[in-house]
C-alpha cells in the first residue's frame, strides 16, 4: 500500500512536467517519465542537466522516505521506503492493546481476547512483530484443555534464535491443563521465567500437581519474583529447593492443604520476601510466635493470614520487638490483612500502627477495637486510602464519620457484620434498607462526608 501511495503521488507531480515539455510545433521533447518497474522503483529520464533533475526530484519527494539514485545514462531512480512509525507510537498502541478491561485487575492477568490482539498486531508488518511477538509470549494465556498447552510445548521446543521460551516472563497453570509430567517437560524452555501461578483443583479427579515436580522447578527457572501456590502439598524438600536457587523471590501466595513446620519460612532465609499471602484449607491452624518471627526477619510490605490464629500474636511480637529496637519489624509495610484478630484490643492496636506508619491498606477480622483506635488511625496513618473491618463491634457511626473526617485520602471503606454502624447516620443520603451493621463507602460518598465536615449531623 505504502509504495502504491508514493507511486500515485510521484505520478501526480511528474506527469505535468512531461507534458510542460512539449516543443512549440506540439512534439514532445526529450524528457520521459517511466512508471513502477515490478520492484517499486520509479524512473525518470531527461536529456539536460542531470544536477538539475536531481535537486528538482529532491524537492518533489522532500515529505517523502526515498532514495534518489542517477544512473549513467541519467536515468533517475526513485526508491521510496515504507514509512515507520516511531517505537513510542508501537508502545503506546501495545500499552492500548494490554489494557485490563472492566471486571481485570492486576497487570499480569492477561485474557484470551488481549493474546488475540497481540497476535494480530504480529501480522501488521515487521516493525509490528518485533514488538508484538515476543509480547506475545511474554505471558502465553492457556485455555481449559491440554490440546493447546501440548501445542505450546511443542513450540518451544523448536529451534529459534533466541529460543520462544526465553520470552516466557509469567505464567498461569492449573491441574486441569497440566500435571507433574507436562510441568517437568514445560519448565527447561522457560529459564527466565518470572511469575508463576500453580492451582489445584480438588473437585475433579485429575492428577494433581505435586511437589514432585515442584522440587525440580527452582533449578530450572531461578529467576522468580512471585509464586502462588493454590491447593498444593508442598513439602519441606520443594521450600529448601526454592530458597537455595531463587534468591530473587519478593512474592509468595501459599494456599496449603497440609501442615508444615512452624519454621518453614527459614527455608526461604535467602529471599527477598516483601510480600507473604499464607491461607490453610480446612481447620483453623495454630499461628506459633517461632512463625511470626520468621516474618519479622523480612522487610515486608505486604502481610496476608488467613485461618491463621491468633494473628493478634503478629501485633503483640511486633510490638516487642519495637520496644528493643528503634527500627520497627516492617518499616515499609503498607498492607495488612488479618483474620482471628480477636486478641487485638486498642492498646495493641494503637502501638503497632504508632510504628507502622505507612500503612495504606487494613483489612482487620474480629479485632476489639472502639471509637479510639479510629480516631489514633486518623492521627498515625495519614496515608491510609483502603479499610475493612469485619466483625468488630466496638465501633459506633459517629466515631467512624469523625474518622473518615480526618482522613483526607481514604477512597474506600467497608464495614461488615459490625453491630454498631447504622449507615444513615454515617452517611445521611444512605438507603434506609441497608442492613445494620453493614456499610460500604466509595471515593464519591466520603468526598460528601468531607464536603459535609462540620455540619453536627452525625450520631454519637
């Protein structure tokens, strides 16, 4: 198309000069314009000064990509080149193309209808394909069905330069496309592999996913920085053989379905850890203080329990630990999220959050906390923007309106299950049918409760 377009343009400005050149009996004179040859080139010939002709083409093509080349019977060949648009402007069209659309969350959960997108973009011309393809594998998307993860291995077992798995960054796999055996003959093609997420699923009768191949997996992909393990039995050989190789792992989301020791952690003593999900299937496990001090040897951001109690013990060995040292156990830690918070009263509370200051998102289950722990979170977490409290019964509308009051970047706030909270009161335009109890506020509602600041309308 390019070259067509650059043809009919060299054809619009070309033609009227041959036919200006006419000799005043009507004859036409020396000068001829010949059309495309089959590669593309245009060729221009004139019996004067070929200097002359070669500016005067220059001028013509002065907006367009073309090489210029007279040849020694003074013919002139005009190459044009198909115009590239600028790698930012590729970037940018990519960045539109892996957008998350409504209902995404996250940026590396690509779907199916984003990989098709991709695909096309690698048929657009090679300027497109060098960017798009190794996109493309970047986070291959596999659908329910062992047909295409075959298919998948067996590209990248093929020979390439570089090999299509070294493009491999992020992956997401469950037992219904892939078990011990497909994941051993999967994981020597993607060395550089960077997030992988494994999934049982204990409802159907597939094989699951084990630690036979998990134990395999750290010596052939060592460059991992998050892991999720869902439904796994992981076993103490796996852990030991991902904290000797993948000393770069900030990211663990273990969802176990047996008991490990309470030291498992110091397996991973060589990673990096910022974030650590732990949830048990099944019974409530015992939360041990050897546990919670394995965390606080790592410089979390992020902490996550779920069915493990007391996770009050996190607050009350933090708070020890603070009162030995200046530093407290996790000076960066910005999200909290804690289930059998039934041990955390106000004064364990307020200690902890006095050291943990950069606290940006709290999520707190069962916790006995009253109208003072809200008003010390308006005071020491002046960057908090996300809170939810479940089953915490000790707080009343008025002190969570003055609260929100003085907390100018909240964006979301949901309660459940908290007896006090009536939510008319909170917030005075709420439906009159919204259960006691239960509250959820959005950025557009406490915008109104700040706008509203002042006015004496809230309930004690």
């Amino acid at each position: 198309m390019a070259t067509e377009y650059s043809s009919t343009l060299l054809n619009s400005y070309l033609f009227p000069l041959s036919q200006s050149q006419e000799s005043g009996d009507g004859t036409p004179s020396d000068d001829q314009y010949f059309s495309d040859d089959e590669h593309g080139h245009s060729h221009f010939t004139r019996g004067g000064d070929t200097k002359q002709m070669k500016r005067y083409a220059e001028e013509l093509l002065q907006h367009e990509r073309s090489t210029i080349q007279v040849k020694p019977d003074d013919t002139v060949i005009i190459t044009p080149h198909l115009p590239q648009l600028p790698n930012e402007i590729l970037a940018r069209i990519m960045h539109y193309v892996l957008k998350p659309g409504p209902g995404m969350y996250g940026r590396d959960n690509r779907q199916i209808d984003q990989q098709l997108d991709l695909c096309t973009c690698t048929l657009v011309n090679k300027q497109f394909y060098a960017i798009a393809y190794p996109l493309l594998w970047r986070e291959p998307v596999l659908e329910l069905g062992r047909t295409q993860l075959q298919r998948i291995n067996d590209s990248l077992a093929t020979k390439e330069a570089p090999p299509v798995g070294h493009y491999v960054r992020n992956l997401r796999l469950d037992n219904q496309i892939c078990n011990d055996t497909e994941l051993l003959r999967l994981m020597p093609h993607i060395p550089h592999l960077e997030t992988l997420s494994i999934e049982n699923d204990t409802d159907n009768y597939l094989p699951l996913m084990t630690s036979t191949s998990l134990q395999q997996l750290p010596h052939h992909c060592p460059h991992l920085t998050s892991l999720t393990l869902w439904r796994i039995d992981l076993s103490e050989a796996a852990l030991r053989a991902i904290g000797h190789h993948c000393h770069q792992l900030t990211d663990i989301d273990f969802n176990l379905i047996t008991d490990l020791q309470d030291d498992f952690l110091s397996a991973l003593s060589h990673c990096p850890l910022k974030t650590i999900r732990l949830c048990h299937m099944g019974e409530r496990i015992l939360l041990t203080e050897t546990l919670v001090l394995e965390m606080t040897k790592k410089d979390l951001t992020e902490l996550h329990l779920t069915i493990y109690e007391p996770s009050g013990l996190i607050m009350k060995i933090a708070n020890k630990h603070n009162k030995t040292t200046v530093v407290p156990c996790w000076p960066r830690l910005q999200v909290l999220n804690l289930e059998c918070c039934d041990g955390i009263d106000d004064a364990t509370f307020i200690a902890f959050i006095k050291t943990h200051p950069d606290l940006q998102v709290l999520r707190l289950d069962g916790a006995n906390l009253t109208n003072a722990s809200l008003d010390a979170m308006a005071v020491s977490l002046r960057g908090l923007h996300s809170v939810m409290f479940n089953n915490v019964n000790g707080i009343s509308s008025g002190g969570v309106r003055r609260w929100i009051q003085n907390c100018p970047r909240l964006v979301f706030v949901e309660f459940q299950q908290c007896d006090q909270i009536v939510g008319r009161d909170v917030l005075l335009e709420t439906d009159n049918d919204v259960l006691r109890g239960f509250l959820k506020l959005k950025k557009h509602d406490i915008f109104k409760i700040h706008r509203a600041q002042g006015t004496g309308n809230a309930h004690g």
